[in-house]
C-alpha cells in the first residue's frame, strides 16, 4: 500500500483524522491530530502528503468564502431590489397624491426622487448628462410630468387673477 511515502487510498480513520486537523482552525498542527488519532507525528505527515490536506483546506476555504460572498451579494441585490420598489412606490403615491390635489411637489422633490431611483439602480451611464431616466417606469414619468403642468397652469392661472385683482385695488 505505501508507494515512495505516498498512500493510495485515504481510510475512514485517516478522514476523519482529516476533519480533526480541518476542525482545528488557523493555528492548527499535526501534533494534536496524532495524539487525537494515536498514530506518531510521522504517520500524520504521511497522510497529509499524501491525501493532500493542505490542498484540500485551501479548496475549503475558497468554497466557504464564495458562499459567503454569493450570500452577500444576493442579500444586498435583495436589499437593492426592495428599495427600489419603494421609491417607485413613492413616485406613484406622489404622482397620485399631485393629481388629486392633496400636495404640492416641487420641482426638486421630483429630481430627488428620480436621482434616488437612478442610483439604486445602478450608476449613471454618462454623469455630464444629468439624471438618467433610462430605469424609470415612462408611465410613472409621464404621469407627474403631466401633473406637474397642469399644476403649473393652476399657479399661473392663480397669479394672474390676484395681479387682475391686485390692479383693481
């Protein structure tokens, strides 16, 4: 079975042999494994050359940090996907909240929510042209820009009865 200080095949107590010196974390050595295992230090070296422990914890380890990493990447698209339901829900319930009158928004209100909306969306494709509406729902936009003029139609006509009235007096 032994080949020139190599093993063929790795044996139940050899595995789990190997799970211990794993288990054993960053300062781990063979010392405590051929104790646990009750072979000498020599035989433990034998089984890591030989079943490539090392090799096999760095392979561990790489899979172990992809994992975290994928988890912390869906956890934050996660995160983004809701916030961005959010604003749009906000655009919505101003848009309406506008067209029934119960608020008035100004123009910077609307560019904050639009710039809102474009960074959880990602970054802006060409930062010298202003606000990227490119993500934006065309019928949400559509909607305020409609109410918007009709609110400014509402505010000229308004300005142009207290200045009839104001030359009256």
């Amino acid at each position: 079975m032994l080949k020139a200080d190599h093993l063929a095949i790795e044996q139940e107590h050899q595995k789990k042999a190997f799970e211990y010196y794993v288990a054993l974390g960053e300062k781990r050595s063979f010392t405590p494994v051929a104790e646990y295992a009750g072979v000498s230090l020599s035989t433990v070296k034998l089984w890591s050359r030989s079943f490539g422990w090392v090799q096999r914890i760095r392979e561990r380890d790489a899979e172990i940090a992809r994992r975290v990493a994928d988890r912390a990447l869906q956890t934050n698209l996660d995160e983004q996907d809701r916030n961005q339901k959010i604003v749009r829900l906000a655009l919505v319930r101003l848009a309406k909240a506008i067209a029934d009158g119960k608020i008035r928004m100004q123009l910077s209100d609307l560019d904050r929510l639009i710039r809102l909306q474009s960074f959880l969306e990602g970054p802006v494709k060409d930062s010298s042209a202003g606000i990227d509406l490119s993500g934006v729902d065309t019928r949400v936009l559509e909607s305020v820009v409609d109410m918007l003029e009709e609110q400014s139609r509402q505010l000229q006509e308004a300005d142009n009865g207290q200045l009839k009235s104001g030359e009256n007096g």
